[in-house]
C-alpha cells in the first residue's frame, strides 16, 4: 500500500514538473552533460515531460574520500567520467547500456538517455532518461531492476555486492561538500511552503518509507522536550550504502496528507549524519577520572619503562667503559702511549722523573694505604671501603689513581661526585645533576615541574593526585637502579659458557670472582650534609651502595671529610664493620721532601765539564739555593696539608724565601678567617662572630683543646653542638671522636694555628672582638640579675616570711653579689679595651 503511494506521488511530481519545463525539453533532445553540483552548479537536477531519474548504487567504491577531496579530482575527473557516460563505462557498469539492454524488446515504447551524473563520494550515478507517452517511469524503473536481478553485475572490488537501481522519488540534492556517507541519515521535517506547520512523521511511518531501500538498524526521534526546530529523527541503516540510496531516492519527496505528513503534506530533507561510534568510551573515561587518571599514569610509566630504561643502562654502561670517549680510543691511546714514552726518555736522558712534581714522595709515603686499598678489593666481603680525611689530603688521586688505576684502565671505575648534587638547586637540577655524574640519559627533569601542575589539576578535580609526578626520592631510586644493572652487566661481560664455571648462577659467579666486579667511588660524602634534603640523598646513596655490595655487583668507596660518616652509612648495613682508612697531613720530613722535588722537577740537568776535564752534573734549584735551610723551621707551622704544602712550593718556585711565603700564607689565612667567621656576614648561618672569636682565642693558645671546655665557654650556652657542627662544616676547626663521641677540637688546617695567633695577637681587632664578647656577658649577668630581683620580690610580697625560705633568699642575694661582681669587672676590661680602640688604630 505504501509503496503504490510512494510511486502514485512521485508520478504526480513529474507530471506537475513537466508543465513547467515542456517548453525547455522541446529545444533539443540531448542536453550537456551536468556538474558535479548539478545544472549550473545549482544542486539540482530537473526533470521535463516524459522524463525520470534512476539512482546506480555500487558502481564505485564509495569510500574514496582522498579522490573526492583533491581539488584537483573534483575539477578534472568528473567531467571525464560525465563524458564516458554515454557511452563508457562508470566502475562496474554503464548506466546507459543497462537501461538499453533493460527496454531493448521496445515494449516500453522509444527510451533515451538524456545526461548520467556521476557522484564519486557517494559510489553510484544519477540517469535521466526519457521516454514516450506509451510508458511510465515506473515501469522503465521495474524493467531496469528486472534486468540487474537477472543479469547481475558485481564489482570487483567488491564480489558480494550487486549494482541496484531505483526510481529517484524526490527532488535528489548533488551537493559537492565534503559530506561524506555513513549508515545514518537525519530525515527533517519541513512544509511543502512557507505558512504551513510540517507533521512529524511517526516511527512507523518512517519504517514503511525507508525500509524498501534497505534493512534498519534503528529509527530515533528527536525527544519532545526538544526545542530545535526543524523537527528530525535518525535512521540507522544496516549498511551504508542502503542509506545511500534511499537518501538520493527520498530526498525532497513530499509525504501527503493521508500517509501522515499533516493537512499540506510534508517535504523529508536527508542529510548524511556522522554517528560517533565510540562515544560511549569517551563519556565513560570523562565521566570517571579517579580510575582513568590512574590508568593512564601507569600506562605512561609502563611506556617510559619499556622504551627509555634499556636506552639509559646502555648510556650508563658507556659512561663507565668510555665507549664513546677519544680518549679511550685504541689507536688514540696507541699514539699517547707512544708518546708518553718518548717524552719519558728524553726526561730521564735530562735527570728529570716522569712523574707529577713531588706527588711521588707522598704516595711513597702512602703506599701502605695503596696496597691495603688494592688487597680489599680482591676479598669478596660485603662490606664498603671508606677513605677518611680533611680536605686537601688527597683522598681522590690517592684512590682513584693509584689504588684504582688498573680499574680505571680496565674501564670498571665509576666516580660519583656528591658535590654538584647537594649544590644544585631544585629537585630538577638535583636529578639532572645525578643523572650527569653517572651517564643517566635521557633524562627528562623538566618533566617532573609539568607533572606537579597535572598532579595539582588532578587533586582540584578528583581530590586525589594522579600520580603524574615523581619525588625526587623515586627518581633518585630509578637512576641507581639503572645503574645497578649497568654495573652488572659490566661484571659480567667477560663471562663465557666454555668457562669452568659456566654452571654457576651471576650472585656465586661474581662472589668467586671479585676481580670481575667495578668499582664505584662515591666522592665528597657527607658534603653539606646539614642542608635541608641532604640526608634523604645521602640515605638513598647507602642504600644503593649497600645492595650493590651485598649483591656482589660492585666495590664501593667512600670518600669523606666527615668523622660521623658511621652514623650515614649504618642505617643502611648495621651488621657489617667497615674497613677504614683515615688519611692525616703529612709529616714534617715528607712535607720537605715534597717541596724540594717540586722544586727541581722542571730542572733540565745539564752536564758540563769543569777545569780538569772531568764532567759534572749542574746544580739543581734546590741545591743552589741557599735559604732551604728556613724549611726545617717553618714546615712546622704550615704542617702537612698537601694543598697548602703546594702553595707554598709555587711561592719559592717564584722566588720567595721559605720564611716570607709561610708569612704571606699564615696572613691570607688569617684574612680569610676574619672575613668569614668574624666579620658580621650572612643572616642564616648558625654560629655568631663571638663563637667563632671564642675558638680562635682558645685554639691559638695550644693546638687541641677539650671539646667540652668550648661547650660550657659562655658563647657556646644553649645549642652549642649545633654551632660548633656548623663551623666543622665550614672548616674552621675539627672534631675528633672516639667511641662515637667528640671529645676533642683542633683547627680545620693547620695553617689555621699560627693564623689564630696571627688574629689575637692583632691587638685592634682582639680588642673590638672582646669588648662585643664582654657585651654579650654583661647581658646575661644582667639577666640573671632580673631574674634573681622578680624571686626575691615573689618571696618579699608573702605576708609571713617562714624560715624555709630564708636558705633561697641568701641564695639568690648571693647570685645577685657574683653577678654584679662579674658586670663591676667587665665594665673595667670594657674601659681598658676602649682606650686601645681609641688610641690605636
């Protein structure tokens, strides 16, 4: 019934089409070929008397979005394809030649083709054809899909489809936008003229009109609470092309009065309606971020994990081996070795030694150190290795290049150098500084500051954090962990399956071999460890060198200036006793060896021959020298510090008498100390310009002093081991321990002695430095004053005086007379101390 209306009405559009245009389909038989866009560009395609439109579906493949989107193809092809249509074919088929073989047996009376429309996006062709008053375009319409159903044609793209054909019902739009097909079609609802409201069709009705054309999925109105006008509803075809020909087929029908389309009738406009096939899964991840934020966190650490990490142990191992360093390249160091011994005879040819200036005096006064150092690590105890001393004592060369040196040839040596990562600032420039010292790359530091903002973001919305960033404890913990395995698979690497022991497992492979394992030397330990975050890198440090001993990876070393490095290091191997070695200054003898060969190691030692013939060496700068004498008694005062024992060297090198460069030595010293432990300096730092005088007047006085004499001096009342931890940092003095507690102070250096005396014995500045320090006494006498008056005025104010407490009151009477005793001798020594700033200068 439907469909017998359906064909009634759109043989009653044509008949009314017709009377408009019987005068234009008269001027000629044959008309030019339309655009893509229609006649004339205008989106349409009309129809005189006696003419009808058929729709060809599946004649291309209608998915060709990248030709249809080519200006190029749209301009050029389509013209092509419109001219080949009278005769050629389109795809699969040729429209014309199917409606010709359809109306052959002449029944239908004279047909002709007037134009064939190609739409390339679309995968099909309109055909306007014309026939005679004997037929219909219904019955041309039945003949054509009689002939494709019994001679089907298949395309070859696509073997289980067939072309179809149906009678265009509608005023068909052939718009050129770049509106693609899709199963679903947005039908709305318009009037046939302004005016006149349009019905909203129902869904049955719908279903009668569109279902010849093709299976439905779905038909969806749009919801009565709706405001936007025109009223639509959605038709979800089974597949696209279904939806494509009853889209040119319907476009523009007119649905009458008595199928449902209201008093005038309703127009249906098609459009191609794009359906978001996966808008669940993104409503379902905006609509739950407590467990998508989380997921997604780990799916970008699991991506960093197994892309970047096998990426960063392979830079760290060729960070330890120097893989890609010139120096350590084997015809580079084939040509410096050559070298090297060239220059080596010709200096021992001249009377000169190959080594560093006077650096192999002390070493051969450290050679025990050397080969104790060498003989642990060829042991297999669990245990680390720590070199303790002060600054300047060569705790680095003596490891690294000597004790180390066939390690580092080996290329099993990595030096960790503490220092650039307790100065950077910044948790960035802290991990980066890190990443550095061991090869860690990349390493995206920036990274972390970015991921604290979504981490923020993620809190405000869910009011938890996504677990975007990472503290610098666990990006601490990531770069040793690469490095962990680095350094095993360095150990490793000479391993072979024709060895002895191949049957072994790594942990016992490298517990017999120790030989195998690289050394890891963590450099300036415990370097300003008072600042905030210190100890959680220096804990994390231990921890990191405690796994690798205990798994066998790797040697480690420990060089320090601090004497509580036991303190650090035992929370991360408590059951283990660490093999020691405290390196001291060097002794008075050693100390003058030193400077007298780096005196004479750029001496060239010529020979001459004197007066009876006889050949004679020339004399060294040492020998000609006659004020070397001075050394034996001024080393004592510089003592053994191998930094000051080489300032000293390059002082008589420039021509300086032993006793004038201690001079000028011992003075810069004391200007540096005064500079910055007694002038009034930085706010933040923890001991005052009177603590500091304080230990300079004590210490000048002898060379060690009792550590508790400096805690109970008045300065130092209060948070004495505070300061005094303070001023070891800053290295003005040092604190000697036994059993784990201080019990004695000396200077930091001990040029440091004579610099003190140097200071007190400036009688100006001792005098300005006193006076403040009797200031400051005098304060807390008067202190003590008040406090013993405000007692005795409590006590004073009871209305009967019992005899109890007549013991407290003689008590506090007798503090009030020693403290006003002390102020009455203070303000004199205040007086003296005033004259000599008045009267010297």
């Amino acid at each position: 019934m439907i469909r017998q209306r359906l064909v009634q009405c759109s043989a009653r559009a044509a008949h009314q089409t017709s009377r408009t245009s019987l005068l234009r389909c008269r001027i000629s038989h044959t008309r030019a070929a339309s655009s893509e866009a229609g006649e004339h560009k205008s989106g349409h395609i009309s129809t005189g008397q006696n003419e009808g439109i058929i729709f060809f579906n599946n004649l291309l493949p209608f998915r060709l979005q990248w030709l249809y989107r080519q200006a190029w193809s749209a301009r050029r092809r389509a013209p092509i394809l419109q001219h080949e249509a009278k005769t050629d074919v389109i795809g699969a088929a040729s429209p014309g030649n199917v409606l010709k073989d359809a109306t052959q047996d002449g029944e239908l009376g004279q047909i002709d083709v007037v134009e064939i429309l190609p739409r390339l996006k679309e995968g099909g062709a309109f055909l306007k054809f014309r026939h005679d008053d004997n037929a219909d375009v219904r019955a041309v319409a039945a003949a054509v899909r009689a002939h494709l159903k019994q001679n089907t044609i298949r395309p070859w793209w696509n073997p289980f489809s067939s072309v179809k054909a149906n009678l265009v019902l509608g005023k068909p739009w052939v718009e050129d936008l770049f509106r693609m097909p899709s199963h679903r079609l947005q039908v709305e609802f318009l009037p046939p003229f302004p005016g006149v409201d349009a019905a909203e069709i129902s869904q049955e009705q719908l279903y009668s009109i569109f279902r010849p054309y093709g299976k439905l999925a779905e038909i969806l109105r749009q919801g009565s609470d709706s405001k936007i006008t025109p009223r639509f509803a959605y038709l979800d075809f089974a597949q696209p092309r279904k939806a494509i020909m009853a889209k040119n087929c319907l476009h523009g029908f007119t649905v009458p009065p008595e199928e449902g389309g209201g008093k005038s009738g309703t127009v249906l406009r098609i459009t191609y309606a794009r359906k978001e096939r996966f808008g669940w899964i993104k409503s379902w991840l905006f609509d739950h971020p407590r467990i998508v934020i989380p997921l997604l966190a780990a799916l970008v650490a699991g991506i960093s994990i197994a892309i970047f990490d096998p990426v960063r142990t392979l830079s760290i191992r060729a960070h330890i081996t120097r893989a890609f360093h010139i120096e350590d390249n084997i015809i580079f160091r084939w040509f410096r070795r050559q070298s090297e011994d060239l220059i080596n005879k010709v200096k021992q040819l001249r009377g000169r030694d190959a080594s560093d200036g006077g650096l192999e005096v002390l070493w051969e006064d450290r050679k025990d150190e050397i080969d104790l150092i060498k003989g642990w690590l060829m042991e297999s105890a669990e245990t680390f290795i720590v070199v303790q001393g002060p600054r300047g004592s060569g705790k680095k060369e003596l490891v690294v290049d000597h004790a180390l040196q066939h390690k580092r040839e080996a290329q099993r040596l990595l030096v960790f150098d503490c220092k650039p990562v307790l100065e950077a600032r910044g948790d960035a420039a802290t991990i980066a500084a890190a990443a550095q010292q061991v090869g860690y790359r990349p390493v995206f530091s920036w990274i972390n500051n970015i991921s604290g903002l979504l981490d923020l973001a993620s809190q405000g919305v869910t009011g938890m954090k996504a677990g975007f960033s990472e503290t610098l404890e666990t990006q601490l913990v990531k770069i040793h962990t690469n490095t962990a395995a680095a350094l095993k698979k360095i150990a490793l690497e000479d391993r072979h399956k024709k060895d002895k022991d191949a049957n072994l497992s790594d942990d016992e492979y490298l517990d017999s071999h120790p030989d195998k394992r690289p050394v890891v030397v963590i450099d300036n330990f415990l370097h300003k460890n008072s600042e905030p975050g210190a100890y959680m890198v220096y804990d994390k440090l231990a921890e990191w060198a405690a796994q690798l001993t205990t798994s066998n990876v790797a040697h480690v070393i420990f060089l320090t200036q601090d004497i509580s490095f036991t303190k650090s290091l035992s929370k991360a191997l408590p059951d283990r006793v660490f093999r020691q070695i405290a390196l001291d200054d060097c002794s008075p003898e050693v100390a003058k060896r030193y400077v007298v060969n780096h005196l004479d190691f750029d001496h060239e030692a010529k020979i001459t021959k004197n007066e009876n013939g006889e050949e004679e060496k020339e004399l060294s700068p040492s020998q000609k020298r006659n004020d070397l004498e001075e050394l034996d008694d001024v080393i004592g005062q510089l003592g053994g510090r191998l930094t000051d024992l080489e300032f000293l060297a390059r002082r008589i090198k420039a021509g300086e008498t032993p006793s004038k460069a201690v001079k000028e030595i011992v003075d810069q010293s004391s200007s540096e100390i005064l500079k910055m432990f007694l002038l009034s300096g930085a706010e933040d730092r923890q001991w005052s310009c009177q603590q500091a005088w304080t230990i300079v007047k004590k210490l000048s006085q002898k060379e060690t002093m009792p550590y508790n004499e400096i805690v109970l001096a008045a300065p130092f009342t209060g948070e004495s081991d505070k300061a005094l931890a303070a001023l070891e940092q800053a290295e003005l003095i040092s604190v000697q321990s036994v059993n784990g507690r201080p019990y004695s102070v000396k200077p930091g250096k001990p040029v440091y002695h004579p610099a003190f005396k140097r200071l007190v014995e400036d009688r100006v500045l001792a005098a300005k430095m006193d006076l403040a320090l009797l200031g400051d006494e005098v304060k807390d006498e008067s202190k003590t004053i008040d406090k013993c008056e405000n007692e005795l005025r409590l006590l004073a104010e009871l209305p009967k005086q019992p005899g109890e407490v007549s013991g407290r009151i003689q008590w506090l009477l007798s503090k009030i007379r020693v403290s006003q005793d002390k102020i009455e001798g203070y303000e004199k020594e205040t007086a003296d101390l005033k004259k000599i700033l008045l009267t010297e200068y």
